[in-house]
C-alpha cells in the first residue's frame, strides 16, 4: 500500500490546473489591453509608423484652400493699390486738362500801348501829382469781369535785387486795393467793375499822387495792378505793370514818354 502511493505520487506528472475561462479571465485580458494602450505607453514607446498629427509636414503643412484664401487676399490688396493709383492719376490727368482748358479760354488783361500823362506833373510840398489815362486791352477769347485798375506812383531806382522787392511790394499792395472792389461783398453776387470783352479796350483815366516823393531830379514810375474775374470764376486774375517817364518828375506833362520798366511783370 505503501508502494503504490509513493509510485503515485513520484512517478506520475504533476499536471497544472487548467486556467478557469469565465468572466474573470475576460476582465484580466481586458485590464492587460488598457494598461497596454494607455496613453502613458503610447508616449514611452511609440507606435513607429503612426504619424505626428501634431505637426504638419510636406505639402499637406498648409492646406490647398487656406492657400487660396491667403492669394486673394494679397490679390485684393494689389488691385486696390493699383486702383487708387489709376484713381489720382486720373485726377491728376482731369485737372491738367481743367487747367489747360481754363487758360485757352480765359481772358487775359494789359496795358495796352505805354500810359498818357495828360496834365502839367505837379510838384511841391505834398508830393508830386499827375493824371495818367491807361488802356487796358483783352487779349484773351471770353469777357473779362469786374475789371479794377489800382495804379501807384514810385520813384526808386532800378539796379540789384532792391528795386525788385520794392516793385513786388507795390504790386502786391495795388493787387489787394484792386480786388476790394472785383471781388463781390456778398458771397454768390457779383462784384463791381466793368465788362471787357475779347480784342475790347478800356481806358482810364486815374488821379495819381505819391506825398513822399521829394526828389523830382528822377524819373518817376507808375506802378499798378489789374484784377478781374473770367467766365469760370475759380479765383481772380491779376496783370501787374511798370512804366518809367525819360525825363525827370519836374520836366514830365502832356509830352512825356513812358517806357516798360527793366523789371519782370506777372499775369496770372
């Protein structure tokens, strides 16, 4: 008996249990699975062919459309560019033309021939005093409006940049006492002057006084501007003037010889 049993129990395997399949078994497989695929893993180590979706690489880093949408922008951009160009050349283009279209159909006012001193030239005390008769003269194709004539009387003596600048300072002067009387009072009405029509003169006949003159051993100039309006009415034209007599202030009356000034005269 004895015998049997140690036989049995030396000679015979051993055999394992078979592992129990049942729902035990199924929820350890299960709990190996998400220990496997859990994302602490997955970090570690790596599936080697799973691609970085984090970061984009090749051609598919920015998408066809976003491209698309980033060359109409800029597209957008440069047609606006391109047309606010056209826009102020365009401008640029219509008021050159306004402009050349103004000046070719506009008036243009002068003295036309030299003045006329038609009384004796008085001198004394209080200066020296003439009449003067001007003819103003369109040179231009429409009516000149509101015509004013402002003349003065100067006896400086031409040579270097100071009479130019004494010059400057009358006509300036004679432009702005001329346009009190072109330009109109009340805003949209007129102002007050005559009419000169194309190749029409106008003459004037204007008192003329200077007190500061003291020195009638020189020749003296009339010095003056003229101001008017054109059809278009945009702003007020001026035509400056210089004539000096050839004989000095005392010697000048009816027979007295006026010549242009050596000195630039200005139409605008």
């Amino acid at each position: 008996m004895s015998k049997k049993k140690k036989k049995s129990k030396f000679g015979t395997p051993i055999q394992k249990p078979p592992v129990p399949v049942g729902p035990q078994h199924n929820a350890q497989e299960k709990k190996d699975h998400n220990q496997s695929s859990s994302p602490i893993a997955s970090d570690i180590h790596p599936a080697p062919n799973t691609p970085d979706k984090s970061q984009p690489s090749g051609k598919n880093a920015i998408p066809w459309w976003k491209m698309l949408e980033c060359i109409g922008i800029f597209a957008g951009i440069g047609y606006a560019i391109i047309s606010f160009c056209m826009w102020r050349a365009m401008l640029n283009t219509n008021r050159l033309t306004h402009d050349a279209l103004v000046r070719s159909n506009r008036p243009w006012l002068a003295v036309d021939g030299n003045p006329q001193v038609l009384e004796p030239v008085h001198v004394g005390a209080d200066g020296l005093q003439c009449k003067v008769r001007f003819s103003i003269k369109n040179f231009g194709v429409s009516p000149a409006l509101y015509v004013n004539l402002r003349p003065s009387l100067d006896t400086f003596v031409f040579g270097g940049d100071e009479p130019v600048a004494q010059f400057k300072q009358s006509a300036d002067s004679d432009c702005q006492t001329a346009d009190l009387k072109t330009r109109p009072s009340v805003p949209g009405e007129g102002g007050t002057g005559p009419y000169i029509v194309p190749t029409g003169l106008l003459q004037r006949d204007i008192d003329v006084s200077n007190p500061s003159i003291k020195d009638f051993t020189k020749p003296f100039r009339v010095i003056g501007c003229i101001a008017y309006w054109d059809q278009f009415k945009e702003r007020i034209h001026h035509s400056t003037f210089c004539f000096i007599t050839e004989n000095s202030a005392k010697d000048a009356g009816p027979n007295t010889r006026f010549s242009i000034c050596p000195i630039n005269q200005t139409a605008d």
